[in-house]
C-alpha cells in the first residue's frame, strides 16, 4: 500500500464516519440501520471474495441463521441483548467452521456450489424446525437496553449502536485485510501454487478467511433481527446470498469501501422498487448483468486512480482462482 | 413386506417410482450442466430458468394455442434452445476470456430476470397442466398401481440420456465437443469453427433443460420458482458426481433421487436435505467426488 493509498483511505474512513453520524438526522434512521447492516454484509462476503478470491453463494446462511439464533435466545430464552447478538456471531462462526472445513475441499465453481447446496440445507432446516417459527419466522424480539442501561427502543439509541457496530466490523475487516494474514491470503488469491511453494499453507488461510467472514456476517444478521424484531425465512433464502454477492459487485469487490456503497446502492434501490413487486429481483438480475459484462470493478473500483498498472491486473480477476 | 415398519408395499413402490422421477431430472439437468462446462468453462446458472421455461411453453402452448403436449415436446426445446442461443450470442461470447466467477454471476443475474419477469406475469400461485390423454390412468402390475404418466417419464428420460450419451460418445459432433473440452485452440487449427460450436452446444444444453421441464410440467405445478430451487439441489449433485463424466452424472442423479425417495418412505422429515447431507459425506469421504478427478 503506497502513501496516497492510504491518505485516501483516510479521508473515505474520516467521510464515512462523519456521513454515520450526521445521517439519522437528514435520513429515516430505520432505512440507515437497515443499510449498515447489509453493508456489514457485504463486508464479510468481500473479505472472502474480495480478498481470499473465494465467491459464497451461501452466506444467507451465516446471516439469516445467525439472526434466528439472536431471535430465539432474546424471545424464548429472554438473554439480554449483547448476549443475543454474541450468540448469533458465535452462531456464525461455529457454522463457518463447518461449511467452510467443507467448502475449501473443492476450488473454484465446486467451492461456490457447496456453499449454495450447504446455505439451501440451512434454509429446509429452518423451514422444518419448530424453533424458528416455519413460514412465520420469528417475529417481536425484544430490542431491550444495551448492558441494561441504554433503551434500544429509542431510535438514535439503537441508530448509534448500530453504527458502533458496523464500525468495530469495518475496522476489524481493515485490520485483517492490512495483516501479515491479509497479504498472505491474497497472496493465494493471486497464485495459490506459488503461495504454497513459499511455504504457506493455502488451506487453513482460507478456511480462517472464511470463518471470520461467517462470524462477521453472523454478528450482521444478528444486528439485523434486533433492528427489525424479526426473523425469517427471508433472511436464508438463496436470493438474500445473491443480494449481498450483488453489493459487493457493484460497489467493487477487493475494495474497502465498496461493499458499504454497494449495501447503500441495492438497499436504496429496495426501498424505490418496494411497490412494483417482482420487478426488484428483475432490475437486480439486469444490474448483476452489466456489472459482470461492462462494469466489473464496480463504483468504488472505478473511481481508484488508474495510476498503478501492476495492481489493475489483479482488480480485474480478483477472483482468480477458479 | 415392509409392513412391519408401519410402511406398505405400494406407498414404497411409489415412493421409488417418484425418487426415479426426481433422479432422472437430476440427471437430465446436470448432464446439461457438465456438457455446458465442459465446452464453456460455465456453471450455468440460468439452467433452472431454462428447465422453468421448457415447463412455461407448454402450459401457454397449451392455453393460448391450444397445442397439447406432444407438440409442446417438441415446441419447448426449440424455444429454449433458441433464447439459449441467443444468450450465449449476445452475453456469454463476451466473457470467455474473464474469469470463471464471471459466467456464473451473468447466469446467475439472468435466471433472477428470467424468475422475476415470470413471476411478475404468472404469479407465485403456479399453474397446472394437464397429463395428456394417451399418458392418463394406472397399470397394475399386481405388486403395485403405475401411473402411466410416471412410467412414460422413466422411460422418456432414460432415452433422453442414453440419446445423449450416443450423441457425445457415438458422433463426429460429439467427437468435436469432446475435443473442445479438451483443447479447443488446437480444435480450432484443425479447421473446426469453434465459436459456433460453443453456441450450439450451450444451445443443446438449455434445449435439454426445457424439455424435461415439459417432462415434469404434469407432475410438479408449472411455477415461476421451480427452476432454481430444483437447480440448487442439482448443484448438489453435481458436486457429488462431477461434471467430468456423463455416465457419471446420470448415475448420481438417478442415485441421489433413489436415496430421497426411500428418505421420504423412513424418514419423510431428512427428505428435503438428505441430498446436501450427502453431499457433505462426500466431500469428508471423497472431496473429489466420486466420479471427478478434480479440479
């Protein structure tokens, strides 16, 4: 990372958490949570695709299960709220540890199929289960107050929570990304042979990204149901795993910043599209079709300067591993 | 014979007769997708959409034509085949030379506007289409009654693979696609126009998938969301066989449909993921899969 690089990021982090703090006041803050959420999302799916080069099909998964878990133990079991959403993001971890022990034993078009066949399995189970409520789901979680003082039914409380939230994620991701760790996985997204050959093992690299990655979009899912008191079948389905990869492709995979404008874009686009039905998921395939034919580093990959030839080659295949 | 599990001898028939039904689907569709990948270097994402269509053209052939199913056998194919065509012309060509991730997001954003644009103009609700005369009725056969729609579709699909599989393995066509899947520059220096047989293989790919969904339009109802979530499990499949052999892929298919049927005979609540469960004992046992040689 050069010198500009990293002015720049500042001056996006400084903006970032400038616009977090002013928005509730211009912005119905509910619509805001909503976006943070999906943008925590989208951050965890682009440190696994962004990052580790590994595209999952299957992190509806991580966030719609993570956010029954955070239901279930708040509702039925009535744990205070930070014990429901540690819950949901040990939740997502645990479940990372399995699907992704799995996933990494095959590469490329097979990593992304058994992410999808294992995210659909989670979606029967929660259909099936009577825990999480069937077609119903699980509605009314209590938000309650945060360490039993701070009333989350207020809703600049629960706005700024949200908010803390998503930038403990974001600067989490940041640290990951920009570790010793961080080089190495994408070290393996660029050439995995040679990344072993140096004495790395590719496997467990990958398979810690994706773990972190469940947690992180398990903590998402789980901040989601407190927002919304509510968790469903949505929230698994495999069109939800669509949606999230859409963010990060639009906004621009293996950049900090995209997946967070890409969450802002698609959720904006929801909430103009709400009245017209189906046309949402129409308009979604169409923008899904010109990001990948004309538009394949996305909004914030664009608008990188086109200064620095040895790293545009990566930014076009940032997924080079199939 | 299995009475003293609480389970009579026509409710197990049955089921295996519906695990057979379901298998040869599976089979049908990922015998599509290996041939698409094989050629393509694409997870054909817009396989299910295709197979939904394939089940579309004939129900408003049937309602708005008034050309009953034979003709939609035929009618169907040649419509998806030819959308499928023109998909490969105007958007797939493009790609070749991205990465793989590309084509599955591109197919992945088409099924999403094939699925949304049916549902916004059919409904959720489903529709359904009518067993043609010749097909309707049983056969017994003493130890059970046999539907003769169900019969016809065993038969139907297992002709369809073995069609298939003579195609590929029997044919100078077929011998040109197996060559492209190995090397299609070389292919090429040898004369062969390679572009076109990319487009008419993606073409006979997403032709197979409508036909079985004019197969399966009489059994299951003609809905806009039958495509993807029969395709995930297919994904499924695929994973478990392979996609580097055809008797592969009709083997696992038939296999795995074998194996959710019986599910649902002892155990009617793992049926809906006995599949994926198999999958992940695949993938401990054999992380290749059992016909793959990886990748």
């Amino acid at each position: 990372m050069n010198v500009m690089t990293w002015s720049r990021q500042r001056t996006g982090f400084v903006l970032l958490v400038a616009l977090g703090l002013l928005a509730p006041f211009v912005i119905y803050p509910i619509f805001l949570m909503k976006a943070l959420c999906f943008a925590l999302f989208a951050c965890a799916l682009n440190l696994l695709l962004g990052y580790a080069g590994l595209l999952s099909f299957g992190h509806a998964a991580f966030f719609g299960g993570a956010a029954y878990v955070t239901g279930y133990v708040m509702t039925v079991l009535s744990w205070p709220v930070e014990a429901g959403l540690l819950a949901g993001t040990v939740f997502g971890l645990l479940l990372g540890v399995v699907f992704g022990g799995l996933a990494i034993r095959r590469q490329g078009l097979y990593f992304t199929m058994v992410t999808l066949a294992l995210a659909q399995m989670v979606f029967f189970l929660c259909l099936q289960i009577k825990a999480t409520g069937g077609e119903d789901g699980l509605q009314g979680i209590p938000r309650g107050a945060l360490f039993g003082v701070l009333d989350l039914n207020q809703s600049l409380n629960l706005y700024y929570v949200v908010f803390a939230i998503f930038l403990a994620g974001f600067v989490f991701i940041y640290r990951v990304v920009h570790s010793p760790f961080g080089n190495v996985l994408k070290a393996i997204r660029e050439n995995e042979p040679r990344a072993i050959s140096l004495g790395y093992n590719a496997e467990r690299h990958k398979l810690v990204a994706f773990i972190l990655s469940a947690g992180l979009a398990g903590l998402a899912g789980s901040t989601k149901a407190i927002v919304f008191q509510l968790a469903s079948l949505t929230d698994v389905h495999w069109s939800m795993s669509g949606e999230v990869v859409l963010m990060t492709l639009v906004g621009g995979m293996g950049t900090l910043f995209g997946p967070v404008v890409g969450a802002v874009f698609v959720v904006s686009l929801d909430h103009l599209l709400a009245p017209f039905g189906s046309w949402f998921t129409v308009v979604m395939g169409v923008i899904f079709v010109a990001c990948v034919l004309l538009f394949k580093k996305g909004i914030v990959g664009s608008l990188r300067w086109p200064s620095k030839p040895a790293r545009t080659s990566s930014a076009d295949t940032p997924a080079a591993t199939a | 014979m299995f009475e003293w599990l609480g389970i009579s001898a026509q409710g197990l028939y049955g089921q295996i007769l519906i695990g057979l039904i379901n298998g040869s689907f599976y089979a049908i569709l990922s015998l599509g997708l290996a041939i698409i990948f094989g050629l393509l270097n694409i997870v054909n994402f817009t396989h299910g959409a295709q197979y939904m269509m394939g089940a579309f053209v004939a129900w408003g052939a049937a309602n708005y034509l008034g050309l009953g199913y034979w003709w939609a056998l035929l009618l169907a194919p040649l419509v998806v085949g030819a959308v499928g065509i023109l998909i490969e012309t105007t958007l797939l060509r493009r790609l070749y030379q991205s990465d793989h991730v590309y084509g599955l997001l591109l197919t992945f954003g088409l099924a999403l506007v094939i699925e949304g644009g049916f549902r916004q103009a059919f409904g959720i609700s489903g529709e359904r289409y009518e067993i043609p005369e010749e097909l309707q009725g049983a056969t017994h056969l003493g130890f059970m009654v046999l539907p003769n729609y169900r019969a016809w579709v065993v038969l139907a699909s297992a002709t369809l693979c073995l069609v298939t599989w003579v195609l590929i393995e029997r044919t100078r066509l077929g011998a040109y696609l197996r060559a492209g899947t190995e090397n299609p520059n070389l292919l090429r220096a040898f004369g062969v126009n390679v572009p076109l047989l990319v487009t008419l293989t993606y073409g006979f790919g997403a032709a197979l998938a409508g036909l079985t969904g004019v197969l399966a339009a009489p059994i299951f109802q003609v809905n806009p969301t039958m495509g993807t979530n029969l395709l995930i499990v297919v994904f499924a499949v695929v994973v478990v066989g392979g996609l580097g052999s055809i008797i592969g892929s009709i083997i696992t298919g038939i296999g795995l449909g074998l194996v959710e049927g019986l599910t649902k005979v002892f155990y009617p609540e793992g049926s809906a993921v006995v599949i994926f469960v198999a999958m992940a004992v695949v993938l401990l046992l054999r992380p290749n899969g059992l016909f793959g040689k990886g990748k």
